[in-house]
C-alpha cells in the first residue's frame, strides 16, 4: 500500500494500490457463493444457509494490525477502580453500562439509576429549547452530575460523562465556532489544521460543561450516495489514519504529557466501528458486503492510529458486515478490536442500533453486552434495558466477568479525566471564561482559514481572483444561507428549519464577500434569483444540496437534484447575458456536474464550510492592491464523477475514470482550457422528475411542503411541529422505521385545510399518466372526517383537480401502516393538465381528521389502489 503518497501525490492516478481496493470481482464471487449456499441451503439443508454467512464474515483476528495501548501502566489508577468495583452493587454496575438521553432522562433518574453516563442526541436541548443558551448546557450538567454524586441513602458517588455529537465544531450550541464538515477537511491535507480544530472544538465543549464528543468519525466512505459521506475525512484510508491521530491528540490533548484529557481537553470517540463507508449501495445503516482485508484495509485504517493516541472510545456501527450486525459481532468487537488491537477505553454502542441485532429489542439486548460492548446508546429505552440487563445479570445470562470489564473500562476513564476530583463541569476555568472561548475571534479565525484550505478549484478560464473595486453580484440560494453552509448536525440534527438568526457570530457567504468588496471600494450586491438593475462584471452563484443527516442524505445515484434545472439555469442565464459565472457549490460529497460546469467560467466546490463564509471571499478576492493574499490549496479527497452513475469511482488503476481524480485541485498558477466536460449523465435525469416528491417524512430535494389554512392563508413547513396560523391544521414529527421519519397531520376547527408538496419546478408526468402510473403515499390512517377528504394535484395558476376519497379512506384500517395509490388518470380525468404539475400532491382533509404519512412518490405498486371516484366527462 502506498500510504506515504497522501500529500505527494499527482493527479491522474487512483489514491492508493488496487490491491487493497475492492474488486468487483471479489464480491461477485463471494456473492455468488453466498448465493449459491443459501440456495442450496433453501432447497434442500437451511443448515447451509448458516454456514454460508459464517464464511463470509468469519473474523481472523491474527491477520488485523496488531495493537498495544498505549497509556502505561497505572497501579494508583488500578488500585482504584479496584477498590470502587468491589463496593459496587449489581444495580451500581448496569447503571454504569447504560447511556440515556436528556430528552428522555432526568437528574433524578440518574440519581436512582446511577446511570454511567447521558447524552445529548442531535435533536436534544436543554429545556427541549432548540436555542438553549450556553448557561442552560452548563445548568444541566451540573445537575446531572450532582445527581450522579448524590451520596444519600449510602449511594456511591460516580460522577457521570456527558456525551454530544460535536462533530464540526461544538455544533449544538448556538453561537459556537462551526468548522467545515470533514469532507471539506480532507482537501486541506493538513493534518495540523485538523489538531487545532480537535483541540479548539474541546475548549468549547468544556466551557459549556461538556467532556465528551462523538469524533472524530473515521469512516472511510467508498460510496457518494450515502448520506454520512460527508462526515468522513476521505475516501483514502490513508488520509483517514493521518488525521485520526492529529484529531484525536486535538480533542484529548497530546498523550504523555501533562494535556492529556486535562481540563481544556475531552475524551474523544472513534466512530463508527467498523465498515460504515462500506455498505451496499451506499445505504445508511447498510451492510458492507466486502472482504475482512477491504474491511481492514480500508475501513479499519482510522482506528489503529486513533488507538495509539489515546482515544478513550470506540462507538460500533450500525451498519452490517456480510450479513452480521456491527452491534452483536463479537469476533470483530472482542477479539478484534480489545483484543488483538488492544483497545482499552470503552466500546459504545450507537443510538439503539442494538435493537437492530437479531433477537434484541431496544430495551433488550445481552447479546450486544456479551459481544464485548461496554456501554449501551439507549436514548429512549434506556429504563426497560436497565431492568431487562439487570435481570440478565443476575441470571448469568450476561455472565459478571464481562459486566467487570465493562465498568472496569467505564471506570478507568472517568479517572483518567480526573472527574472524581474535577468537581462540578461548571468548576472548569473555561466555563468561567465561556464567552472568550465559545465563538471566539481566534476560534472563528482557525475556521476561516479551514474554509480557505479547504475549496478545491475545478475549473478557472481566467475569471479569478476577482478584482474587488468591480460590481459583484453574488446570487443563488446559499449566497446568505449560513444553515445550507454547515449542513446537517448543525443546531439540529438534520441542519433543517434554521435561518441566520441562529447563528450569531457567524457570516454567510455573501456578508464575507460584501465586507472585502466594500473595504475595496467595489460594490457587492445580493440577488438570490440573479436579477439586478445595472449589468454586474462579474457574478458569483453560491447553491447546492440542502442540509441532511444519516438516511435522510442517501440518493439512488449522483445527480445532483434530478429534475429540477433551477441552479444550472441561473448559471446559464447570467452568461447568457454576458456575466462571467463563478459558481460556488455548496456540497457534503462529489456530485455529477458537469453541465454545470459547463456553464460556469470558473468551479470552485466549498463543501459544507461551516460558519464562517468569509474565508470563500479570502481565496476568490484579489486584495484591494490587486495582490493574490491566498490562493486556492485544496486537493480533492474524494474522486469527482464522470456521471452520475459512475459508483463507486475508485475501482482500481484499469477501470478509475473519474471527471476529476483524487488530488486534483488547480491553483492560480495553473493555466490552460477545461475544455466542454461531456454532458451524458448515465441516466435519464428527467425521469427521475417523476420519482420521489416525499421521502422519510421530509420534502424530496427542491421540494416543499405548504400548509393552507381554513382561513386561506398558507406558509412553507420549515421545521416540526408546525400549525397553519389559524390552527386548522397541525403537523408534527413521528416514527415508522426510524426517528422522525414520518409526519402527523391533524385536522381541528372548521373548514378543510390542505397540505400540499410544491415542485422546484413544474413537473411534466404526461407519459406516467398514460402509462398508468399511480401516485403513492405510505399513509396511516388515524381519523377519518365525515366531512370528506380529497387528494388533489396543481397544475399552475387556476390550474387543479381534486378528487374526493372520503368514502374510500374510511373503508381503509385505523392506525395500520399502508401503501396507498391512485391512478394520476383519475387527476387528467378530473381535469388536470398533467404536462405542468406545480403540486403534484395535495391533501384536503377536514376537521375531526388525522393521517400520518412517511412518503409520496410515483409508482406501480400499492397495498391498496383506490379508484377514480369521478366519472370522466367527455
Ligand atoms: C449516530 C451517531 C451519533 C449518535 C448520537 C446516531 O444516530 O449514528 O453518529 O453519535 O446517534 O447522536
Ligand atoms: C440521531 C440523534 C437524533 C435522533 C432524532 C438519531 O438517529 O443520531 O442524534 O437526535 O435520531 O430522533
């Protein structure tokens, strides 16, 4: 393998050796005999079956990187724990090995509990205040740790570890420094770089009173569709463990010296363990059907350095690894990774990933403790999994050997973060000084200049730097949108339902542009739809895909928003009209682009750079003297595709084609004609228009969901729960396969009130209605109005049908999960023009009413089809 290539290496050649990549043909034959098995094995001994899974995720620990912790030996620090242990009570022990959330956990529970440790998940706040002050973070960790200190009723005091995803910075509090995501960090190959923004990102989450983050993630995505693509560093494993270390040291503090997990510093967690940027079609939660050297190799190349500087946990995957869930794989978790690795910090689960293990349940699963987890994520179902392991314990179901040398672990970092002596989080200096630290000037600084290192340049014909004395207009929907620059886990845990008002402190895109282009006496003006009155020399278009996380991000291909032209219309349109285009896009992972770039002058990709958009003007701008004060230095960490289809990109030296190689990335120095990139995308864009319109609770990308009220009066759903203002219709968030993944509407007051998804742009599904297509929804029907319903469809100003199935919706079951369809004929036959649906779906429902509804899309198949209640008129 040739990992000293990272920062050397040319453009043109694969990342690192094929051998270590992937093949195709590796997994074609290992599929085929997992095939092959399990038919033999179904037909005629289902033994076989088992045999065959077995196989291809059977675990040879001694062939793994052999590891030794690296923290020395600590007789005073044993001798401790082993005190402690030995006057631990069962009920003190299960307690230690459970993780609940502050959405679902009180202080007096874990007075009770004597819960281990609580977490803060991406949608929880203090108070369940989205903009929780810094006040109330530190306010709530004091609380949970006097709880945890309580001594009353002859308890023991062990304090309790407060963990958060802070993943680009301290992203759940509002006015912290928010820095790239990683996969804007990766282009910077600079390992010194991601160590300040460790060890900054620790200082913030200590003057909050928090000592523990989930990061660094070390996946090494191979596949753009997945949604947590853009939380990985790169698709070079190489590049992977070079920053893990220079993470891990950032966050924890170097180890061997006096910084290490000292009061500016947290403990840090590796994640996800191991195989989560490998799953199948880059689906979240997948499973990574490759070889244990591909899972070594590449997937697995971030922990070994993360383990020799120090980090105190590990968080196992949701994801599969040929079949076997993460979360009860005890060769990879115990011999693997504590043993031949030897880990000594604590292996966490992920949020309720152990109820995905066969035979487990949330709130039960001694299979995940006895494959060597030591602490489970059990947000909400963390009371029914005490009692259930509690029970398993005392059965030897979970034999106490392994509870020991779980807490034994759990113990053993609370000491060495000094929590025993370190008294209330609020105690820490930095908590005093939280408002020099949180957002501070030298915090915001170091994340401009990530910003600046981080912008790869695709293509220049000559339109950069620009001159800063000219009239700039600065255009497209990210240009003043500091939520659409960070993405998901930003203040929420999708990024979503945001303005810039959350985000104090920070400076969008355009403000950075306009501050230097005043300074330099130009004009910089702000258009979102690139309309302006005097003709600008130069326009900057700031757009790309809008915030996500986990599942909700995965796509079927990488088209960058199939069917809606909106953006590389706005780049066309000012060049038509003779401005010179510098298109900024705004992404967590390589998209197709090429008629994009095509119709721009210069390609400049930001990523996701957080929340200071000044640092995009600091490369773009020459100085007000004309001088180039810094020039682009990122270097893609991720292939950029050909087509939107090409997936995954690095297959190995003879088939890698990509539009863009790993390590391109021009300077100011580099001269020379992109030329016209090829604008076959591989698939058939416009047919995706017809595709997905709602998806996991949420409006497919462009698309938004209107609420209009009996009253008439309709607004655009940003966040959940929402109501239209005269209360007539009411939306909130709820489960069906997973969190928040569908949504509830209710119908109260007088009158119908519709909730309607809106099109980017108008929708041409003349060819699916004649060719019988229905419209879907997976629907769950609660209450139905003996007022009547009706489903409907807009088609422009003046333009709808609608068309009731009131009766039709009351025959269906209460609260029972269905796939329900109707034939877009019966809109054509209601009168729609269906060559121009500006609202391809509507739902008029009355008061008395609830439904609940996870997707709207096209397609063929449904539970249940209801028929065109309207005869068609000739
Ligand atoms: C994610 C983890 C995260 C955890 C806690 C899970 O859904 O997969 O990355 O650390 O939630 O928020
Ligand atoms: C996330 C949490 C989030 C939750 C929402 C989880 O998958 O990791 O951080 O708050 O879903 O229900």
């Amino acid at each position: 393998m040739c990992h000293s290539a990272v920062q050397t290496r040319a453009a043109g050649a694969p990342a690192w050796s094929p051998a270590v990549r992937f093949s195709p043909h590796q997994t074609l034959s290992l599929h085929r005999i997992f095939l092959a098995a399990s038919l033999a094995g179904a037909l005629i001994m289902p033994t076989h079956l088992v045999l065959a899974a077995d196989i291809a995720a059977t675990v040879h620990p001694d062939a793994w990187p052999q590891g030794s912790w690296p923290l020395p030996p600590d007789p005073a620090l044993e001798a401790r724990v082993k005190a402690l242990l030995a006057k631990m009570s069962v009920e003190d022990k299960v307690g230690q090995m459970i993780q609940a959330d502050i959405k679902s956990v009180t202080p007096d529970d874990v007075r009770k509990y004597r819960l281990g440790s609580i977490l803060a998940g991406g949608n929880s706040k203090p108070n369940g205040q989205q903009t929780a002050t810094t006040k109330q973070w530190q306010q709530l960790s004091d609380a949970f740790y006097r709880a945890s200190m309580d001594t009353s009723g002859g308890r023991l005091a062990i304090p309790v570890l407060f963990g958060i995803d802070a993943v680009h910075g301290h992203n759940n509090l509002v006015g912290s420094t928010l820095f790239p995501q990683n996969s804007a960090l990766g282009n910077a190959r600079d390992p010194e770089l991601i160590h300040e923004i460790g060890a900054a990102t620790a200082r913030e989450l200590r003057a909050s009173g928090i000592n523990w983050t989930f990061a660094p993630t070390l996946t090494v995505p191979q596949d753009g569709r997945w949604g947590r693509a853009y939380e990985g560093y790169s698709e070079n494993p190489a590049l992977v463990a070079q920053y893990a270390a220079a993470v891990v040291e950032g966050l924890e503090g170097k180890l061997g010296t006096p910084q290490f997990l000292d009061a500016d510093h947290v403990i840090a967690t590796a994640k996800h363990f191991v195989g989560d940027g490998g799953t199948h079609d880059g689906k979240d939660q997948g499973d990574a059907q490759v070889s244990e050297a591909v899972l070594r190799d590449v997937h697995a190349a971030g922990y070994p350095p993360a383990i020799k500087a120090g980090v105190q946990v590990v968080m196992v995957s949701f994801s599969s690894w040929n079949g076997v869930k993460m979360a009860g794989n005890k060769a990879l978790i115990t011999d693997v990774l504590k043993g031949r690795m030897d880990f000594g910090g604590i292996v966490l689960g992920d949020w309720n990933a152990h109820g995905q293990v066969p035979g487990c349940t949330n709130e039960d699963c001694p299979v995940a403790y006895n494959a060597g987890l030591d602490m489970l994520e059990a947000p909400d179902s963390w009371k029914g999994l005490y009692n259930n392991t509690l029970a398993e314990v005392k059965s030897g179901v979970i034999p106490m050997s392994r509870v020991d040398d779980a807490v034994t672990r759990i113990l053993r970092v609370k000491l060495r973060l000094g929590m025993f002596e370190a008294g209330l989080p609020s105690a820490n200096p930095l908590v005093l000084a939280s408002a020099q630290v949180i957002g501070s000037p030298a915090h915001r600084a170091l994340a401009r200049r990530a910003v600046r290192e981080s912008l790869v340049l695709l293509k220049n014909d000559g339109v950069l730097p620009i001159d800063p004395r000219k009239h700039v207009l600065v255009t497209g929907d990210g240009a003043d949108n500091i939520s659409k620059q960070n993405g998901g886990w930003t203040l929420t845990w999708q990024g979503t339902g945001l303005t810039n008002a959350d985000f104090p402190g920070a400076t969008s895109i355009f403000a950075g542009i306009q501050a230097q282009v005043k300074a330099a006496g130009g004009r910089a003006e702000l258009s979102i739809d690139g309309s302006y009155k005097s003709k600008p020399d130069v326009a900057i278009v700031v757009f790309g895909e809008d915030p996500y996380a986990e599942f909700q991000g995965d796509l079927p291909n990488l088209a960058y928003r199939p069917g809606n032209d909106h953006d590389l219309d706005l780049l066309r349109r000012l060049r038509g009209q003779g401005v010179p285009v510098v298109a900024v896009f705004l992404t967590g992972r390589p998209l197709w682009m090429n008629r994009e770039i095509n119709a721009s002058d210069a390609f400049v990709v930001a990523w996701l750079p957080g929340s200071e958009g000044a640092g995009i003007a600091d490369v773009l701008l020459r100085t007000r003297d004309g001088r180039i004060a810094h020039d682009f230095h990122g270097k893609l960490a991720y292939s950029w595709p050909r087509t939107a289809v090409q997936i995954p990109l690095a297959g190995g030296k003879d088939n890698y084609h990509p539009q863009f190689p790993y390590g391109f990335g021009l300077t100011y120095a580099d001269h020379g004609d992109t030329g016209r990139l090829p604008e076959e995308a591989g698939i058939e864009l416009s047919s995706a228009r017809a595709g997905v319109y709602f998806t996991h609770g949420k409006p497919a990308q462009g698309f938004a969901l209107r609420l209009t009220g009996a009253n008439g009066a309709a607004a655009n759903v940003t966040a959940t729960p929402a109501a239209t203002a005269d209360g007539s219709l009411r939306i909130a968030s709820l489960d069906y396969k997973a969190q928040e993944d569908a949504r509830r509407l209710s119908w109260s007051g007088n009158g119908a009130a519709h909730a309607a998804l809106v099109a980017p742009a108008p929708l041409d599904v003349e060819r699916e209605t004649n060719g019988d297509v229905l419209l879907v929804t997976t629907l769950r029907v609660d209450a139905v109005s003996p007022q009547g319903t009706a489903i409907g469809v807009g088609c422009g100003v003046g333009c709808k049908a609608q068309v009731p199935i009131g009766r039709q919706l009351d025959d269906l079951p209460r609260g029972q999960w269905l796939r329900v369809g109707i034939s877009l004929k019966c809109f054509r036959d209601a009168g729609a023009d269906m060559s121009k649906l500006d609202q391809p779906f509507e739902w008029i429902g009355s008061p008395g009413e609830s439904i609940a509804i996870t997707d709207v899309s096209l397609g063929t198949v449904a539970d249940k089809t209801l028929v065109c209640p309207v005869a068609r008129k000739d």
